[in-house]
C-alpha cells in the first residue's frame, strides 16, 4: 500500500472532527492507494471473494470500490485529484463478516498483485 486514508490517522484532515464526533473510535469506510496503478487496483479487487463490488457505504456486508472508474469516472484526472482520488485508490467498507475471514480476503487481494 502506498497510502491509507482515515480520518482516524493524525495526518488526515478531519483528524480533529474524527476525535469530536467517534471519541470511542469507528467509522469501517476508508481509502488507500495500492501500489501501482489502476490495473493493480483492478486485479486487487478481482481476487476478492467476500468483498462485494458496491457504491454503497456502511453497510452490514463488506463492499469494495474503484471511484475512478465507477462513482467518479466522469470526472477527469485533475478533478480526480482534487478529490484525492487517484487511478490506483480503493474504497473499502467493512461489513460484519467474520474479521478473520475479512482479514484471509484482503490477504487474498494483496497476494495476487505481488
């Protein structure tokens, strides 16, 4: 991974209003950058099994998503960027599944871009 984005994280934005507003900690919705670009992007995604391929957020099921090529794929790379989306970002929103089988899922994505 290059980046993780959270509001949790100190260097995130909103670090502050994360502390206000989930002072026991929360929010299952966040982005990272994987190394490489939008084919690895692709390929993480693909070797997904328990992760499904959704717009929604917060749901009780784990979802996954490329916003550059789904929900902001109309805009272009610059407005992508202003966004802080880039061409290798993924979304993910943790769901209630097991977290060991959540976990052996995204080892799953992970080992086929190595």
């Amino acid at each position: 991974m290059e980046k993780v984005n959270h509001p949790s994280l100190q260097e995130h934005p909103d670090h502050e209003l994360y502390k206000k507003y989930f002072p026991k900690g929360g929010a299952s919705i966040f982005t990272f950058d994987i190394r490489g670009g939008q084919e690895e992007a692709w390929k993480f995604i693909d070797n997904l099994k328990l992760f499904s391929l959704l717009a929604n957020v917060a749901d009780v099921k784990s979802l996954v998503i490329h916003p550059a090529s789904t929900t902001h794929s109309q805009l272009t790379d610059e407005e992508l960027l202003d966004q802080g989306i880039k061409r290798n970002t993924i979304r993910l929103s943790i769901g209630t599944e097991h977290i060991d089988d959540i976990i052996a899922d995204l080892e799953n994505g992970f080992s086929a871009i190595k």
